[in-house]
C-alpha cells in the first residue's frame, strides 16, 4: 500500500522507527534499541501473515479500541453494554467514507500494528494488547503528548474512527442517556416535499450531451435562488448539482447514514496542514439542507470595510436591503419563540446576560419546528425553509432543469467565451452541456477551484486567493442538573457582545452541541479521562466561538483537480480565539458550569475561575479547528487590482462567466452567511434576468 495517506506519512513513521534501531548507540540505549528492532521485526511478520483487504485484524483491534475509549474489562468492572467491535469500525467506516481519499481502515491497519508494538521500544517487552490498562494509557498518552505532529495526528485518528463506530451503535446509548432518533419512536404525520422532474446524472435517459441558455453549477444557498430567480423571469436555465436530491423521508436521524450524503467529502475535508476541518454541504439546496438555519443580515461595520476594499457602493447605504428582504420573506425568518429555547442554549443565555453581554434569541428560517434536534443531517419533517424547500418547487414550476450527482470537471471556452461544461456523474458517465452564460456557485472551496481548472485566469490573480474560513473551536462545561444539549433547536441563542472593532479580533458565540457519533470524535484525551466526558454527555453544555479572521488562505487543484487548501491562522487570529476560549468559558462558569473542558488533543480541564487565566498560554493551533463558512476567494471589487469578479459577478476578463456564492465576499464576514449568499443570488438573478 501507499505510505502516505492525505499527509500522514504512515510508513515513513515506521521506517525511521526502524531506522533508529540500527544507529550508533550507547549501553543505555541498547534494551530500547533492541526493543525497537525485535518490534519492527515481528510487525513484518504480522503484517504478511494477517488482515487482508485493509481490515484491522479484530483481536489486536479490539483491545486496542477498549484502551482507546477507556472501556473497561470484565462485567465486574462495569462493562459497557456494548464492548468495543471493530467489525463495527469497517461497517461505519465504508458507510461514512464509501470513496474516501485515503484508505482509512489500512491506515487502522498499520496504526494498530505500530501501537501494538510500541511497548518493545519503552522495555515492557510485551504487545500493547496484553499489558495492564494503566500501562496502556501510558503509552498511549505518549502518543497524544508526543512532540511528533505525525503521531498526534494518527492517534488523534484512531480516537476518532473508535469513537465514529463505536458511539452510533444505539447498544451504546444507553450508558450516554441518550434516548435516540425520533423517527420509529415518536409517530409525526408528515408529507414529504417531494419535487418531480429532478434528474440524476447516473440516469441513462439523461442525455450525455446538454444544452441550455444559462447553466448553473451548484444548488445551494446562492446558486439555488439565483437559478429560481431567472427560471421565474423566463430565462432557460439548468442547475447542475454535484450530490444527490434527498427529501425528508429520506432524513433517518442517523449520524453514519446522512453524513456521506449531506457533506462534502463526507465531513473530512481539511487544510492542507490538517489544522482546520471545513464542513460544507452537498445536494440539491447545499449547506442549507443540513445547516441550522440562523439568518443574519452582515452587519453594517462589516459592509463598510467590504465597501472600502472592495470599492463598491452596493455595501453602502442599505444597496443589499431590498435583496435581504426579498429572501427573509420568501424563506420566512423569524425570531425564535422563547418557549422553544433548550437548556443548553438556556445556559448560554443566562452565562451572558448575568455577566451583561449583549446575547440575543436567534433568527432562523423555520416553521412549526418540532424540536427534535436533527437539524444538521437533515429535517425529517420539512420545517426548514431551506432552498430545497422554498425555492426548488417554483425552479421546476417554471421550467428550470436540474441534474443531480453530476459533477463539473471544467468550463470549456472558445476565446474569451463559453462554449460548454464537462461533467461526470458519481457513477462515471460522462456529461457535456452547451451554453451561453454559466453561474458557478460551488462554494467557497470548489468555486474557485472549478475556474482554476478550467483554466479561467484573472489579471491580478485574484482567483482562489484571500480564503477567510471563520475557524472556531469548542469549550464545554459539565452540570449538576442534565442538560441533554442534542434536543430542541440548536443555536438559538447567539452572543453578539464581541462581533464589533476591537483590539482582540471580532467573534461570535453560538451555542453548540452534537449527537454521540460527531460528539465522541471530538471528545479530546484518550481512555479513562475520554470515557468519564462520554459518560457525562447528558450534564455538558457547550458554546463554539467563531472569530471574524484576518488570515488569508489559499485554494487551487492538485495534481489530480481536488481542491487543496492551504491556511495558517496568523498570531493575530490565535489571540483572537485565545480571547473568545476565555469569554466562553465565563459564560459557562456564569451560569453554573462546575467543570470546563477545553478542546485541546489531550484534554483540558479547568476546575473553576481560577485557572481559566491559562487559555491565553494555550496554543491553539493544535486545537481542532472547525470551519463551516468557507469564503472569499473569487472577490467582487470595482475593478481587476482588487478582486476576480465585477459588481455584476461577472469574471473580469472573460464572457458569460459569473459566480454567486460565498466566494464573492470581499473579506470576512464575520457572522452566519447564508443570509447574505441568497440576498447575492436574489440580485444577480434579477439582473441577469435582464440582460439576454
């Protein structure tokens, strides 16, 4: 197989492991050496003789992933209902990661096999799997306190795809007081919005040559209503959308089954230096199908410095406010019902107002929600008013055409003009689409990296440049009373006291919380110290601040057309996150929280006041950064020297080329953006409308 793995040089570990073995050494080195060589030695043997199609192999697996999770032996030692199973690793790994990157479950393989032998080198001479736990734990905490980033990373993985499998099994909800997915428990009449005429480009009916006026590549915030907004005007238009077309009953409320569907690169997209993990949506409606529908105008600070760098009036004098309210009204935003705020939020709320921050109950485009919690892998009820739901039925209605799974390789052009797309559908089928004019709404990611490989090239090069991500990260705090965070209506309440100038960086705080599976695999620290968080899920409450960042990123393809990312926060963003960990944290400890947990790879615990003073010593970048709000690498300015597109989203330079999504905002946004890519969907839609 492959030594590297998506960064992670497994085998080059494993070489210079062996390779220290054979260097000079002294009389003090040599058990260690030896043990060093003896363990490099037998996994050769092991690894020839065992596994086969990248399987972990289940013995070695299994007592590795009870260490891992901190899961005790025997019924005497209060055993968990369910024991750890590493058939169930390769079950939810393939489901999660059908076509991934890198072979997860061989890089398992080889982990497995390195731990296992890891005791040799510290002169136990033993395999992992038949030392005591606490001599376990030492070796693994070895790994998480390691000053090797390679090593950290891996074991930070192995917790991770443990965690993934382990935690979605319902045998193990029981121990986490977690009652579960609604749907087969609680009965709710509902009819599925249900659209016909979306097709699917593994369809062999569907033509492989195209044609249409205007092509769109992508269904989601911006693109979605940009492409109803010219269907409804008359113009010919057909959307083009990479992941699938899912209605509500097909929402199961279960993490390991909507996760590939709903997310791009199935929620493991990351930077290149794997210090951000970047969540973006797929599907017909994108991001908005799984987001948690908060709906904020930017504000008016934020459009002033995007008219000053930018150099357009549109960001001055409420020139977005008639776009912004055509989207509120059409997609129904509205100020949560007290009634309906849940107590994890009700603790955010109460931490902020008795400290006198400014906090507010959210805005979000829903209906008649139920409450039931699921609203990142989808409403199964359809009370999201999300593109698929307030914009697709009118797109058909009006004769817009839509092909699901089919992915744009590249724009093809005829001198400065387009001519045609070339696409390929998730099976393979190969699709080509002749048009005049093409909206590429993407995403922040793909966006760019579309028009890079197509060969599409501003003056100034502009084009996948200034990539803000609002990088945030986690702090929780553990209750006397349950809390039981993962039901009602995440983020309803939202901390704005820091979205303004300061010295210390503009953040939001948002309330946060996650069902077991996402929640293990950010749980930090390995054994005992992970299981007793587990154990505690119903009494932690959580906020998740993400900061206004001044770090500019880059995006364009490698080798293979994949987006690659490259984005190292600035000491500027550090401090800033740094200052909102601390504000967090005293928003936690305001409102009762008697413990805090700091995302931190070997897990922080802070057990009062006192000590939240050492966040502003921590480094964050080894914190698991989080992006959700990918941004700005495809500008909208007044001319070529300060962006790639103009104030009418078209590329600068080049024919029937325009883009409509985040990708056009001049900097940072600095709070939720959907909002603001439907306000620019709405405007483009009704200017191109206009010009045939």
């Amino acid at each position: 197989m492959d030594g590297r793995h998506g960064g992670l040089d497994v085998r080059g570990y494993i070489e210079a492991w062996a390779v220290s073995a054979l260097e000079p050494y002294t009389r003090r080195d040599f058990f260690r050496r030896a043990g060093v060589l003896g363990a490099w030695l037998a996994m050769a043997c092991e690894s020839r003789a065992g596994g086969g199609e990248g399987e972990p192999l289940p013995d070695r697996m299994r007592a590795i992933g009870e260490a891992v999770l901190g899961l005790e032996r025997g019924e005497s030692s209060g055993a968990p209902a369910a024991p750890f199973d590493p058939s169930r690793m390769v079950e939810v790994v393939r489901r999660l990661f059908p076509k991934p990157e890198i072979d997860l479950l061989k890089v398992a393989d080889w982990l497995s096999l390195i731990i296992e032998y890891q005791p040799w080198c510290t002169g136990y001479f033993k395999r992992f799997s038949a030392l005591p736990r606490d001599k376990q734990e030492e070796v693994l905490k070895g790994w998480v306190e390691s000053r090797s980033e390679t090593r950290r990373l891996l074991i930070i993985l192995l917790r991770t795809l443990c965690s993934m499998s382990h935690y979605s099994h319902h045998a193990t909800w029981g121990e986490l007081g977690y009652d579960g997915p609604w749907i087969g428990r609680i009965p709710i009449p509902h009819e599925p919005v249900r659209v016909a005429g979306v097709l699917s480009a593994d369809d062999p009916a569907v033509p492989e040559r195209l044609s249409a006026h205007t092509v769109v590549i992508g269904f989601g915030a911006g693109g979605g209503v940009l492409a109803t907004e010219l269907a409804e005007r008359g113009v010919e238009v057909l959307a083009l959308e990479a992941g699938p077309y899912l209605t509500s009953d097909g929402m199961t409320q279960r993490e390991e089954e909507m996760i590939p569907w709903l997310f791009r690169d199935f929620g493991m997209r990351q930077t290149r230096d794997r210090g951000v993990n970047i969540v973006q949506g797929q599907g017909v409606g994108g991001s908005t199908v799984h987001n948690i529908n908060l709906c904020y105008r930017a504000p008016e600070w934020i459009l002033e410095e995007w008219a000053e760098r930018s150099g357009l009036d549109l960001f001055r004098g409420g020139g977005m406010n008639p776009y912004y309210e055509r989207v509120e009204d059409r997609i129904r935003v509205n100020r949560i019902p007290e009634q309906m705020v849940n107590r994890n939020n009700r603790i955010t709320w109460d931490g902020a107002t008795k400290l006198g921050w400014a906090a507010e109950i959210a805005r979000h485009n829903r209906t008649n929600c139920l409450g039931s919690g699921f609203c990142e892998i989808g409403c199964a009820y359809d009370r999201k008013n999300n593109v698929a739901v307030a914009y697709l039925p009118s797109f058909v209605e009006h004769g817009g055409r839509i092909v699901s799974r089919c992915k744009v390789d590249r724009i093809v052009m005829e001198g400065k003009a387009v001519r045609s797309i070339e696409a390929v559908s998730m099976g393979g089928r190969r699709l080509t689409i002749d048009c005049k004019r093409v909206v590429v709404s993407a995403g922040g990611i793909d966006t760019p990296a579309i028009l890079i490989r197509s060969g599409l090239k501003d003056r100034n090069a502009w084009i996948g440049r200034g990539l803000h991500l609002h990088p945030g990260t986690t702090v929780a705090g553990l209750f006397e009373e349950p809390v039981e965070g993962w039901r009602g209506i995440p983020q309803s309440v939202v901390v704005t006291e820091f979205l303004a100038p300061r010295p210390e960086g503009a953040y939001v705080i948002v309330s946060a919380f996650a069902h077991p599976l996402m929640f293990g695999a950010m749980v930090p620290g390995v054994g005992r110290f992970h299981r007793e968080l587990m154990t505690n899920y119903r009494y932690i409450a959580a906020v998740s601040p993400f900061i206004h960042d001044r770090t500019e990123g880059e995006v364009e393809p490698d080798g293979e057309g994949r987006p690659r990312i490259a984005y190292e926060l600035t000491e500027p963003d550090c401090e800033s996150l740094r200052d909102s960990w601390v504000k967090g944290a005293e928003i936690l400890l305001a409102a009762g929280a008697r413990r805090l947990l700091l995302a931190m790879p070997e897990g922080v615990i802070l057990e009062g006041r006192d000590q939240v003073a050492r966040i502003r010593g921590f480094d964050v970048r080894k914190s698991p950064l989080v992006s959700v709000h990918p941004q700005s690498a495809c500008r909208m300015a007044s001319d070529p020297g300060r962006g790639a597109v103009d104030e009418g989203c078209a590329l600068f330079g080049w024919e029937g080329v325009y883009v409509c999504d985040t990708s056009l905002y001049p900097d940072s946004i600095g709070s939720p953006p959907q909002l603001t890519a439907m306000a620019l969907g709405a405007r483009l839609g009704e200017r191109l409308a206009l010009d045939p």
